[in-house]
C-alpha cells in the first residue's frame, strides 16, 4: 500500500523486545526492520520498526493504547552517526551495570540488578531490577548519579520479565518465547498441568524464571474442549469381578484404562463404554466385567459340588485299567511264543 494511506502509527522495538508505538507525523518513507530516531521524555532514542500497518492498529486496541496527542513521534530514520553514537552508549552499558551491582552488595539493598538501558543519547540509564519487597534506593540513585553523570531510573520487573532480558534456551531446544516475541504475560496455574494430564514435578514445569512455564497455557484450549467429553470418575467402577479403578487418561483417543485390584493388568475402555458402566452403579446394578454386562453360566452337574472332578477321575481309571489288560495280554503271547521256539530247537 501506498505510504499516504498506511496507519500513521507504527511499532518500534528497543531492547530486549521492549516496544513502542510512535506516529509518523513527517510521512517518513520507512519499513519493518529500519532504524528510527523517535522522541523519548528528556532526550531522543533509537530503535527499529517492528509493525506497521494496520496490524498496528490491532495491537493498540488489543494493548488498550488511545489514539491520542500522548503517542510521541518519531524525529527521522538513523543517519550513520545517530548508529555510532548509540553503539557508544551501548558500550557503557557491561561496565556500568557491574560497578552498580558492586554498590549494591556494598549497601547490602535486597534486590537484584537484572539489566541496564542506556538512551542513544548518552544522557539517561534505566535499570531493570527484581525484589520481593519494596526497596528503598535513594541513596544508591545519588552514589550513582555522581558517579556515572546520568539521569537514573530505576525499575521494577517481575521473574518472567528478567528472565526475558537475561535471554536462553528452554528444554524444547529453542529460545526462549519471553526474550523473542512474548511480551504480554498471563497467569499460569497448576490446573493447566492437571487438566493436560502432566506430572506435577515442579523440577520439569518450572521455567528459567522459577515459575511455572508459559507455554502451559498454549493447548490448554483444546484440552478443555476435548475434556467435555470425559466423564469424571471420582471412585471406582462397581463390577461382578471386583472394583476397577482409573489408572490413564487418553483424552484425544477417548479412551480410558482401568485395573483391578487383584491385576497388575490395564483393560482399555472406550469412553461411551464407562459412561454406561457409571449410569448401571448409579442404579445399583453391577455389570459383569468392563466390557460385557452379561455372566456367561456354567451348568453344573446334579449331585456334589465336585462331580466334575469324580466324573474325570473315573474316565481316567479306566483308561489305566484298560492298559494295564494290554500289557499283561502282550506279555502272555511273547512268553507263548519263546516257549514254542525252545520246543522246536
């Protein structure tokens, strides 16, 4: 699109994946990635165009941002020298965030210096720190301002957002989303953990931060909705054989296993099958097993309760005396039959 009918706001990335939104008032011929000198309170700073375009649009009204005269404005594209000079800001930035941390520890102040921003200007550093309560720095601001000749500002940031500026890499192998391109943060609770069916280690849950992982929240829409249609089973299943307790969930496949107290082995039901098993409990009727509900009988002879294993044994007693006759018979002709050969010799 022509540059005359684009959003006149576009979205510019600092440090760290910090971002802001500033207008183009001077119809700057400008695209995603260049460079910009843009209009900060006490000075001016430099970043890149991340968006533009309408999408910016929708990031303001998804981030509650107005579209009012407080949006700042961007000066002109980064000549060279604008480039050099905050290469040299930059390279204040290691030294003087080591020395602070050395004041720090010498205070002894609970908190955590994370990370330092220097202006492309030279003339103010903000600094990023983490605390669990609140932190009374002013005298650390004063030993600073001496010493560094800056404008300070200190600020506060949580355990996910340090740990988006230190950087990484996470378990899955890539870096981490907080550092790249996660910017808003949503709670994470351990019910998305359970309802995903995940061990509750919080060795393996945790992120880099402590906390637990963002990414637990990412399928946690399509769990829920496939789990509509897995009935809870709070106690175990009543069956003829025995009680039979849910030991796996298959929430995709729709299958549930379940064993039985007196076996190591898992039966797999499906779960239409255990919505009708938990309705017959419901009206004290107790199916067979897990899968059929009917008994299959045995019809048992008329007379003791061990017929069967008498009638086996007489059929077997037979059988022996019956071969016990043979053998003997076999013997009568072969002792007949040595005999007549003596004779005859």
């Amino acid at each position: 699109m022509p540059a005359l009918h684009l959003f006149d706001i576009v979205e510019v990335r600092f440090k760290s994946g910090r971002k802001g939104f500033y207008r183009n008032d001077k119809k700057l011929d400008i695209v995603t990635g260049d460079a910009v000198v843009v209009d900060v309170p006490g000075g001016h700073h430099v970043g890149y165009v991340s968006l533009q375009g309408e999408l910016v649009r929708l990031q303001m009204s998804k981030k509650g941002v107005k579209d009012d005269d407080e949006i700042k404005e961007i000066y002109r594209k980064a000549s060279g020298k604008d480039l050099e000079r905050w290469e040299e800001a930059r390279n204040r930035e290691s030294p003087v965030l080591y020395r602070t941390r050395e004041i720090v520890q010498e205070k002894k102040i609970e908190m955590k210096l994370t990370d330092v921003e220097f202006q492309a200007d030279g003339t103010k550093a903000t600094f990023y720190y983490s605390a669990d309560d609140r932190v009374d720095f002013r005298e650390l601001i004063k030993i600073m301002a001496t010493e560094f000749r800056i404008r300070i500002e200190m600020r506060q940031i949580s355990l996910r957002e340090e740990a988006g500026r230190i950087g990484g890499v996470g378990v899955c192998g890539r870096e981490l989303c907080c550092s790249t391109w996660l910017s808003d943060f949503k709670t994470v609770s351990t019910q998305a953990a359970r309802y995903q069916n995940l061990s509750l280690n919080p060795g393996k849950l945790s992120g880099q931060c402590g906390r637990l992982k963002c990414c637990l929240n990412y399928e946690l829409d399509t769990y829920m909705e496939a789990l509509k249609d897995i009935p809870d089973v709070d106690k175990p299943l009543q069956t003829q054989r025995g009680e039979a307790r849910l030991q796996k969930t298959d929430i995709f496949r729709k299958i549930m296993w379940f064993g039985y107290d007196d076996d190591n082995n898992w039966h797999s039901i499906d779960v239409k099958r255990v919505k009708e098993i938990v309705e017959l409990n419901k009206k004290g009727k107790k199916p067979a097993t897990l899968a059929d509900n009917k008994v299959e009988e045995v019809k048992m002879e008329s007379g003791s309760a061990n017929s069967d294993l008498e009638a086996m044994d007489k059929k077997y007693k037979g059988k022996s005396k019956k071969k016990k006759r043979n053998k003997s018979k076999k013997r009568g002709k072969k002792s007949f039959a040595k005999s007549s050969q003596k004779k005859d010799e």
